[in-house]
C-alpha cells in the first residue's frame, strides 16, 4: 500500500492495482483508513467480492458496494457504508482499480496504521486472523 499526504493535511492510504481480472471499466472507492492492518486484508476483500460475482453470491449489483461489504465484513449495505465512513478516520482507503494500460503512480511505501477501536467497532476484534475470516464469510451468514 502506498501513502498519499494530501493538500489539506490529511494522509490516504491507496491500494492501486491494474492486474485484477473481471474488473472491465476503472473504480475508485473510498473508505476509512484505521480499520487496515495490512496489504494482504484489502486485497482479500477484493479478491472476496471478485469469487462472489463470479459465484453469484454478491449481496450487491455493484462491485463498489460488494468491495464494502467485504472490507467490513458485513451483510447489510447502511450498515458497512455507516462503519466505513471516512469521516470516521483521520486518513482514508482509496481502491483503485485501474485500466491494464494505465501506468500507476509512484507513491511512498508506509506500513498501515490500524486503530484498535476502530477494529472493534467494526469487525468486533483486533485480531488479524478473525477479521480475515470474517471478511471470507460475508456471504455464508
């Protein structure tokens, strides 16, 4: 994951890639920043909404809010958008999913910055382990 320090002050997070299959037009998605605790758990959450497309076991019609619902581990959309709120953190997750053939910026490597209450508030826990499979089980519950 790179960092972006943006112009009024505040830090995003980006996870951009161009080599994910069946993404056919480019998505930007915005979400809180302090609920990451590694690159490996964004990427989960996408290649999780990717299987559920493809498995027809996406809750939502559109990519963006399926990513949501994998990233906080929930069923019901108002409630994954209501914890994900980048209004909530003082630094934000921007996906990008990007075109093949576009070239990605270069930005500064920094290691997450995870906020353990805010872990809490959103997967229930802190631990890693827990919250990858929670994120694995959106669509089981």
């Amino acid at each position: 994951m790179k960092l972006l320090d943006l112009a009024n002050g505040q830090r995003a997070f980006f996870f951009l890639t161009n080599v994910l299959p069946n993404i056919d037009h480019p998505m930007v998605q915005v979400s809180r920043g302090d609920i990451v605790f590694s690159g490996f758990q964004v990427f989960h959450s996408i290649y999780q909404t990717i299987l559920a497309f493809e498995r027809s076991k996406n809750i939502s019609k559109k990519f963006k809010i399926e990513l949501l619902l994998r990233l906080s581990g929930q069923n019901q959309i108002n409630k994954a958008i209501e914890l994900l709120n980048p209004e909530k953190s003082d630094f934000y997750l921007v996906f990008g999913l990007l075109d093949k053939d576009l070239e990605l910026p270069k930005l500064k490597e920094l290691e997450p910055m995870p906020n353990e209450k805010a872990l809490i508030e959103v997967y229930g826990t802190k631990n890693p382990r827990l919250i990858i499979s929670k994120i694995s089980c959106v669509s089981v519950r």
